[in-house]
C-alpha cells in the first residue's frame, strides 16, 4: 500500500496551460529567425513540453533525453545518470532545454555541460517549476513556469516514486 498523501491543488492545468502559451510566444519571439531544437528531460517534462511547443510558431524539431539523480527518496543523489542519449546531432543547434522542476540544480548544471560538449550554439533552459530554497549548484533558469517553495511536489509530470504523473494540475506530498 501508499501511505503518503497529497495536498490540495497548489496550480490548476488552466494556469499551467496560460504560462505555457506565454512562454511559447515569448521562445517564438527570442529565436526569430532562427531554428530551435527542444530536449525534453524525461520522464517530468511531457505535459509541459507538450503544452509548451503547441504555442512556439518557429522551425523546430524535439528529442528527449532520460537521467537519474533521484530513486525513490526525495532528495538529490547528486549523481547523473543518462539512461537515454539524443537522438539529434545537436552540433551548431539553438537547444532549449525542457525540464519539470528545477531543484538542487545539479541536473542541468550537468546536462548544459553535456550540450556544450556537443558543440550546441546556445543552450536555454524552460522548467515548469523552480525551487531555488533546493538550489546547491548556482544555475540560472530562463524561462520558468512557477516558483514553489520547499516542499516535495508531484502532479503534471512530477513523480513521487514514479506515481501521480497523471494528475492534471500540481499539488505536493503531505508529511
Ligand atoms: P535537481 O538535479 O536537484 O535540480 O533535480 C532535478 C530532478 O529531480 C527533477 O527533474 C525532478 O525529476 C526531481 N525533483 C526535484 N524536486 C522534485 C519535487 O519536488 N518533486 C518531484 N521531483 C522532483
Ligand atoms: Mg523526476
């Protein structure tokens, strides 16, 4: 059986799916011109990449990429894993980043390095959520949906142990 529990709703799907069509606009605006490849961070990232790209008007193409820091407990190992490389030859490409909650940091402060390494023109990052009281490496979010505080949160792509990806707005984990 599951003990935990949930709370209430914190942010509903209409709020998400407002912040998404304004940061979509605001992607479709900053890269004029130019051609972006989206990297969605599996497996936290769909919902909001999915509602993401609908309002980015611009030549783009996605891939995803899959990694650990994270088992069943709900602080950071500090450890990444890639469980799943790109697909796309990222070389010379705009890339935008998409992530479900940025948290101690450790994550993308490994993957920008992995995208650098890979010889990508500019790297942006767009999480649904910031949690900057988690914050151990110092990396700065470009295009963040909500800031949460300190509290373990699931819902819209976000997992405790795997569960309540499902759930069509965000809430967090009762202790
Ligand atoms: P970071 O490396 O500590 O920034 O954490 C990145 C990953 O940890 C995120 O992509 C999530 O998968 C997971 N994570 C961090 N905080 C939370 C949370 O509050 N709820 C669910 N997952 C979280
Ligand atoms: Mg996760």
């Amino acid at each position: 059986m599951h003990e935990e529990t949930i709370g209430t709703v914190m942010i509903t799907q209409d709020e998400i799916a407002d912040k998404a069509r304004e940061i979509g606009r605001q992607i479709t605006e900053d890269y004029k011109g130019e051609e972006i490849v989206m990297v969605g961070i599996l497996r936290g990232a769909v919902l909001w990449m999915a509602d993401i790209m609908k309002s980015v008007e611009l030549d783009m193409t996605i891939d995803f990429m899959a990694c650990s820091s994270y088992g069943a407990a709900t602080r950071s190992s500090g450890v990444v894993r890639i469980n799943k490389d790109l697909d796309t030859d990222i070389d010379g490409k705009n890339v935008i980043i998409v992530e479900d909650i940025v948290d101690s940091g450790v994550t993308l402060n490994y993957l920008k390095g992995y995208f650098e390494s890979r010889g990508a023109k500019t790297i942006r990052i767009c999480s649904l959520l910031d949690k900057p009281t988690g914050r151990r490496v110092d990396i700065g979010v470009d295009y963040v949906g909500f800031t949460v505080d300190d509290r373990f949160i699931v819902g819209y792509g976000l997992d405790f142990d795997q569960r309540y990806r499902n759930l069509p707005y965000i809430t967090y984990l009762k202790d």
